[in-house]
C-alpha cells in the first residue's frame, strides 16, 4: 500500500516496468482482493422528492419522451 507520495511514485514505476503479461497478472490479483466496505453508519441515500408514484407503464425512452428523445 502506498503510504505516501514517493511510495505510490515507486509502485507506479514499479508496475510500468512489468511486461504486458505481468501487468495483466497483477491487475486481475489486485482485483480479486479488492474488498467492498460497508458504507459509515452515519451514511444516508439521498431521497427524490417531487414528482408521483409510479402506477405502471413502459419506462422505456421512446415511450416517455418520444422518438426524439427530447
């Protein structure tokens, strides 16, 4: 992990320095162990306002707005 600016500049020359099968290698591992966090508890969705409710229909763009899309 990069804990400052020379070490994130290091990994970086680090990883431009891999040949393109190496490159690929380490982008699939990072991904693989790449963790989701459960959002803080103080963490709030923002909520629409405005507008009704939804009773039922075609949502499709064509539908709402016509073949313009406008």
């Amino acid at each position: 992990m990069a804990r400052d600016a020379h070490d994130l500049h290091r990994l970086a020359q680090e990883l431009a320095a891999l040949t393109p099968e190496e490159h690929d290698r380490v982008l699939t591992e990072a991904a693989r162990r790449e963790v989701l966090r459960p959002p803080p508890s103080s963490f709030s969705p923002p909520v629409l306002s405005g507008g009704g409710v939804w009773v039922g229909g075609d949502l499709r763009r064509e539908s709402m707005y016509g073949d313009d899309g406008g």
